[in-house]
C-alpha cells in the first residue's frame, strides 16, 4: 500500500512539474512570438518614420520569406500540422527529438513575420518532442513515452488557446475510424495525467502572465443582451453559412497547393511569393494576416464600425492567406484564423439581420471548425473559452451538424476518387 501511495505520489508531482515546464515554454515561445512582432512591425517602423510604408512592407516580408525558404530548403517541410504530430505519438509512441531547435526556428519565423496562421502547430511538434526526450531520460517511466507526449500535447492545446479542456478532449475524442466508448476506455487511466498536467502548465502560465502580461489564449466576447427566439430562429441559416466558409476554405486550400505545385521544388521562391502577398494582404487588408488572436479583441469591441463587406472579405481573406501559407512554405497553425474567420462572418451577418452579436458569431465559428476538425466536443471545449457559457448549447449543436456535414462530403470524395 505505501508503496502505491508512493508511486502516485511521484506521478502527481512528475506530471505537474512536466506542465508547469510545458506551460513555461509555451509562454516563452508566444513571447517571443509577440516581441518579434511589436519590434519588426511597430518599433523599427517607427523609428525610421516607415510606419505606412507599402515599401518597407515588401522589403520586410520578401527578406523573412527567403529566410523561411532558406531554413525549409535545407531542414525541410516543418513544422508538421497537428494531425501529423498526434498520428506520429498515436503510432510510434512519441515524437522525434533530436532538432527541436530547428523545429523552433521554423515555427517562430513565419509568425513574426506576419504570416496568417497559429502557434499550435510547431509547439505541438515541440512539446511531444521534448516530452519524448523527457521519457527517453527518465528510464524509470521510459514505457510511458506515449503516455507523456500525449500528456504534453493535451497541455500544449490547453495552455495555447488558454482553454483547460480543449487538449483533454480532443486526446479523447474519437476519430472517424474509432468510436467514443472504446476510446474513453483504452485512455481513461491517463485522464488523470491530463488534468494534472494541465494544472501545472495553466498556473504556469499565470506566474509568468502575472510577472509579465498576458500572452496567448483566445479572448473572451461578451454578449449584449441575452439571447431569445429571434436568434435561435437563425442557428440553421448560421450553420449552413458557416459550412460554407469550411467548403471556400478547402477550396483555397486545393487551389494553393495547384498553385504551389507550378514552384516545384524551389523554396525559395515559393516562400518569397508568400512574403509578396502577405506584405500586399497587410497594407491593403489588414485583418487577413496574423494568427488572429489579438484581432478577435478588436473586432469585439468594433464590429459595428465595419461594413457587411469589410468583415466578410476579412473573414475570407484570412482563410486564403491561412491557405496560402502554409501549402506554399510557412508552416503553422490554422485554428485561430478558422476562429477569426468565422467571428467576422458571424458579426457580419448578425450587424445584416439585427442578430445577437456574440450568438451569431458562436453559432458560425461552431460551424466552420467543426466542419474543418469534425470534432464537435473539441470544438465545444475550446470555444467556450471564448464565448458566453449561455452560448454552449449553440456551439454545441453548430459544431455537431457541421462535423456531419463535413464527414459526408469527405465520404462522396472518397467514392468519386
């Protein structure tokens, strides 16, 4: 008995120690991200008095995009997106860890320098790495390597979008190929890993965020007034119009990587382009660049001063450059831009229709990711960080018809292949 006491006793303060450490360089890692940013987009700018500058822009952004093709050239296509890391701990128990500071350098670049996608994807490939490493040296637990990168993952989501049970979920959460009850029951035992390691890496990044500001996780909207029958008279037509978007993103997506196709194999063209039209995008449209995250507070708080137009072509222009990235060299996230996206959209068609602003933008976003992760609880756990908790039930039911939606489709796909 005192011997089993003991080894929990060393589990709980091996696994909140691993959060706290996972939720240290998370926030590391977004610092560095965001120093970056306010340096090569405010600060220098300033300085040289640039700071409308279309030319500066072109300059900026050419030089990262050869700089990022230069590091893919010679380390290759990296970061790998999320799937591709949990498929890499799901089949080989861990992720490999001998150049976690390549992966780094990848996944910092594009983001810094403007590109439109999301920190997940390279600190995922990060934390299942180091986790990897972690287990490798600790040989006591050497057979857990699966059990702690996957640890590490469901805290990296956790602490990334500041959502405490979006990682824990979406470690849960079946895929296509698996069903809820054989899944729960195969990872039930690591539940509890999970949530210690969560707790480590949230209370992690609050000492860090108390000592030095806030940095990362999904802003909260707030909504005006309750919601009544009026807007849940609209939840289909926001869901159809969130599906929508899911098909023009995957439509991008398909387009760009055609496109990319005509590069060949030359990064350091391909990647140029991108730095081209991420520096025309920003001049000309600035909300299509960026992760999206520190948008979504500008949009709260000023959606009504933008026109039906504004919003919709931002919402689009995010999903094409989140596209154009990333198939043509930037590697990255695309969760926060589908959640941008899918906010603009949401208040664009709500200022149209004289809806609840914060429901129709729920309804919509539940929508679009779910039709793009076709994880319906996944999606409800991280966007109720977001939104009101009176607007679960919406997200919930949004998130659900979606993900079906985007099953079906998938399936004629495959029968017309």
């Amino acid at each position: 008995m005192a011997a089993k006491i003991k080894h929990i006793l060393l589990l709980t303060a091996l696994f909140l120690f691993l959060g706290a450490a996972v939720g240290s360089l998370v926030w590391i890692l977004i610092f560095i991200i965001n120093g970056g940013t306010q340096l090569l987009w405010q600060n220098l700018p300033a300085c040289l008095g640039l700071q409308d500058s279309l030319l500066y822009r072109i300059t900026v952004c050419i030089c990262g995009g050869l700089l990022i093709g230069f590091w893919q050239k010679k380390h290759g296509d990296i970061p790998e997106d999320m799937e591709h890391v949990f498929k890499s701990v799901k089949e080989k128990g861990g992720y490999p860890y001998e150049r976690l500071h390549i992966i780094a350098v990848a996944a910092l670049l594009p983001l810094i320098f403007g590109g439109a996608l999301g920190p997940e994807a390279g600190l995922t490939g990060i934390i299942a790495g180091l986790c990897t490493l972690i287990a490798a040296k600790l040989k006591t637990y050497k057979e857990s390597s699966a059990e702690m990168s996957e640890t590490g993952l469901a805290i990296a989501l956790n602490t990334v979008f500041n959502a405490p049970l979006f990682g824990i979920i979406a470690q849960l959460e079946p895929d296509a190929s698996e069903k809820y009850r054989d899944k729960f029951l195969r990872k039930r035992n690591r539940i509890f890993c999970y949530v210690l390691g969560t707790l480590g890496g949230l209370a992690a990044m609050s000492l860090w965020g108390r000592l030095w500001g806030r940095d990362g996780g999904l802003p909260r909207l707030e909504n005006l007034h309750a919601a009544g029958l009026t807007e849940w008279k609209w939840l289909l037509p926001l869901i159809i119009i969130g599906i929508a978007a899911a098909a023009f993103n995957q439509l991008m997506k398909w387009s760009a990587a055609k496109i990319n196709v005509k590069f060949g194999t030359n990064k350091l063209l391909s990647c140029a382009a991108v730095g081209l039209v991420v520096a025309l995008a920003g001049y000309y449209l600035p909300l299509s660049i960026y992760s999206g995250e520190l948008q979504i507070e500008l949009l709260d708080k000023n959606w009504a001063q933008y026109t039906f137009i504004i919003l919709v072509v931002s919402a689009l222009g995010k999903l094409l450059m989140a596209n154009l990235c990333f198939e043509w060299g930037w590697k990255g996230g695309v969760i926060f831009p589908h959640i941008f996206a899918g906010i603009a959209l949401g208040f664009a068609f709500a200022g149209l229709i004289g809806l609840e602003a914060s429901f129709a933008a729920a309804a919509v976003t539940g929508a679009l990711c779910g039709a793009l992760m076709k994880r319906p609880l996944a999606v409800t756990a991280l966007l109720m960080i977001c939104f009101p908790a009176a607007y679960i039930p919406p997200i919930l039911a949004a998130a659900f018809a979606a993900s079906q939606a985007g099953k079906f489709i998938e399936g004629k796909n495959r029968v017309g292949d």
